[in-house]
C-alpha cells in the first residue's frame, strides 16, 4: 500500500518452468499476462499457451492472453499494444504483474 507496482518482464527461454513458477511465487506475480504470437512450443512443451495457463492457475496466478496471433498488420499490433499497455497501467495500481513475451 502507499507504493507504485512495476509490471516486470520475464523470458522464458531455456528456463525450466519450474523455476519460472518458483520465480513468480518468490515474488509475489498475482497476474501473468501473455504476449507471445506462438501458441506452442516444440522444445518447451510446458510453455504452451494452455499448459502454462494450467500451471499458473494451479498456482494462484491469473493467466491472461493478450490475444495476439502474429498475423495482425503492423498498425493493428500498435493500437493493440497501445490498449494493452494503459491496461496494464491500471492493474499495476492493484495487481502485481508479469508481461511474458
């Protein structure tokens, strides 16, 4: 109470998603919210879309997938990031968020 929330950035690459999770818990990530264009990922199978919405929600981490799909044009991804980021605004007041990309 009484401080500003930093929405963070974490990759995911070559991290187990174990300790992606232990890094999340350890500090305190209410809300991951997914900007990520691919869906699946062969060599991280755990790091798709649905297994990692399962996993953080198993955890008490609220999932949100932003919605992008990597076929927007160029002008549509701007506005799209543009709502994104003043939303992303107004839940750091609140919530203690994580922008996985």
């Amino acid at each position: 109470k009484g401080y500003k929330r930093t929405p963070l950035t974490l990759g995911h690459q070559g991290l187990e998603v174990e300790r992606f999770i232990k890094t999340l818990l350890r500090n305190e990530i209410t809300t991951v919210i997914d900007l990520r264009a691919r869906r699946r990922f062969v060599r991280q199978p755990a790091y798709s879309r649905e297994a990692i919405k399962e996993r953080l929600e198993y955890e008490g981490i609220r999932y949100e997938d932003a919605g992008f799909r990597g076929n927007e044009r160029q002008e549509q991804q701007q506005e799209m990031l543009n709502a994104l980021a003043s939303e992303i605004e107004k839940k750091a007041r609140t919530e203690d968020i994580l922008v996985l990309g």
